[in-house]
C-alpha cells in the first residue's frame, strides 16, 4: 500500500512538472478591478506588455471596474487555479475593503496565493492650483482652523484613497468633510473645478490636471519622500506621525494553483520587474517603484497593512455596511 501511495504521489508531482514545463499553451486572463487608465491597470499593462514583449506569453487584461472590485475579486477567486486566470489588485481590495463590508465574494486567506507584490506607490495630496494652501502643513493647519469644513474628495466610500485620507487627517489631529465621487478621476476633476478643497490620489489620475496647471500637489501619504517624487513633503516632514500609506498592486492566483506555475509566474515577472527601462517607467508613469517581493514577504506586508487600516477604521468610527 505505502509503495502504491509513493507511486500516486511521484505520478502526481511529474503531471505537474510537465504542465509547468509547458505552461503557457494559451492567453492568461488577468482580472483587474478598475476601469482602464488607472494605477492598477497602468501597472498591470506595463508588466504583462513586458513578458509578452520578452517571452512571447499571450495575455488578456479584462477590467471589469464597479461593486467595490467585487466584480473583478470575486471572480478571480472562483477560476480555476490552474494558472491561466490571475487577479491584479491593490491595497484596498485585501487590507480595506473587508474591513468594510460584513459580506465580501472572496476571502484573502480561502480564496488566494499572492504571487509577487509589482509595485508600491505613494498617493499625492492634491489641491486646486489656486487654493491658497502651498504645503501639507498648510493644509493641516486650514483643516484645523475650520474642523470638519474643508472638503475631501475620493473615488467612493471605503476606498483606499477615502481610508488613506481620513488616516492623514485624523493622525494630524483635523477634521474633514467626505465627498465620495464614483471614481479617482472625477475626485481629481472635482479638486481642478473647485468642486472640494483637495483630494489623495495617485499619480497616474494627478498627471494630465497637474501637466494642465489646473491642480498643484502638497505632499504624499508616506512617512518618508519619495525617490520617484522627491519633490514632495512627506506625512512625516508636515509633521503627522505614524502615517505611511501608499498603493501596492500585486499579482494574485486562485487557491490551489500548483506551486510550480506560481514559480513560472514570479520568475517571469521579477525578471522584469528589475530591468531599468522597466523600474523608469513605472516611476515616470505611476510615481512608482517595483519590488520582487514574493510570497511570504508579500503575504506578511498584506496582513501588516490590515492591521493599520483596522485601527483607522476604529478610530475614525467608520461602521461595516
């Protein structure tokens, strides 16, 4: 019997081998929660456009924007774990958004194996070109002057950005007043019309109003500067302790993907996630850095990063829907 179940095993583990050896035979659907032209999927166009550019790999990034990244998340997280369907997602998909929600298609731990963490970038403070705050610091110390009367913009309730930008405020010990919009870019557009005071986005959503002079940005939600936008104050130089909040996107399999394609799947993508060209592209396109973060690390940066917005959720008294 013991020899039988060796056989089994052995038998199982060369299909496998075989299978990574192979794979891919066929275009690989990667799910992205935003529409496009955002951060995630500007991340996700420059690293899949790369690996078929290098390895001649097919891939079909499918948007599918809307219900909280319900819609992308949770369809990932029913696929088939056999490498030909992936999710590329960010912070608030795994460390906000179930924070939020008592009910949520998907669960991180159940439901998926992150693959590599693809890049990290830190959100801008932004305001209108003619408002008369010039700094982070300025802007903390008009929030305070007038608690709860400056208006903030966000791509909607519960996002990152909204989280982001209520730790910002509360840390610094202020008050200000949510206008959720239904996207980062109306948000921005609203901060370039004058419709809310300021806003935190990424850069990609910041660059075409900033280009335009139309918005001007104060600083970033991270504790320290930037290399790829050195220019700005830190959270931390404006004087608001312990904030460090920035947008990760990462690449996702569904639970149970053999563990050699998910090996495939990182070396391809960390070999070039390191090429120069790469790492400039994605600091001239996104404000941002890549990393090849694997598994493990990622999985622990993940669970720190809802450790953080849990806190924030408590302290802002923000109550699951």
């Amino acid at each position: 019997m013991r020899s039988l179940m060796t056989l089994v095993v052995a038998t199982i583990f060369a299909v496998t081998a075989v299978h990574a050896a192979d794979y891919p035979t066929k275009p690989i659907r990667v799910l992205v929660p935003f529409a496009p032209g955002g951060v995630v999927d500007t991340s996700t166009r420059i690293l899949t456009n790369r690996i078929s550019e290098k390895l001649g790999w097919q891939f079909v990034v499918d948007n599918r924007p809307g219900a909280n990244g319900f819609l992308a998340t949770g369809t990932a997280a029913r696929a088939t774990a056999d490498g030909y369907t992936l999710l590329s997602a960010h912070t608030g998909e795994f460390a906000v958004t179930p924070l939020l929600f008592k009910e949520t298609p998907y669960d991180f731990d159940r439901d998926f194996t992150p693959i590599i963490m693809v890049s990290d970038a830190p959100m801008l403070v932004v305001v209108n070109a003619g408002s008369p705050f010039n700094t982070l610091k300025d802007l903390i110390a008009g929030a305070k002057a007038k608690p709860g009367q400056l208006t903030f913009g966000s791509p909607g309730s519960g996002s990152v950005n909204h989280m982001a930008t209520e730790w910002l405020v509360a840390a610094a010990g202020a008050k200000a007043l949510h206008v959720p919009y239904k996207g980062g870019a109306p948000a921005v557009s609203a901060v370039a019309s004058n419709e809310v005071v300021f806003t935190v986005a990424g850069l990609p959503g910041v660059l075409p109003h900033l280009q335009a002079k139309r918005v001007k940005v104060l600083g970033v939600t991270t504790a320290k500067r930037s290399p790829q936008v050195p220019d700005y104050m830190s959270a931390q130089e404006a004087g608001i302790p312990g904030v460090d909040a920035s947008i990760w996107v990462g690449l996702f399999a569904p639970k149970g993907t053999p563990k050699e394609i998910l090996g495939v799947l990182y070396k391809a993508s960390a070999d070039v996630l390191t090429q120069p060209d790469v790492k400039q592209r994605y600091g001239q396109v996104g404000g941002a850095e890549t990393t090849t973060m694997g598994n493990a690390e990622f999985t622990k940066r993940i669970r720190a990063d809802i450790e953080r917005y849990k806190k924030v959720v408590a302290q802002v008294g923000i109550k699951q829907q």
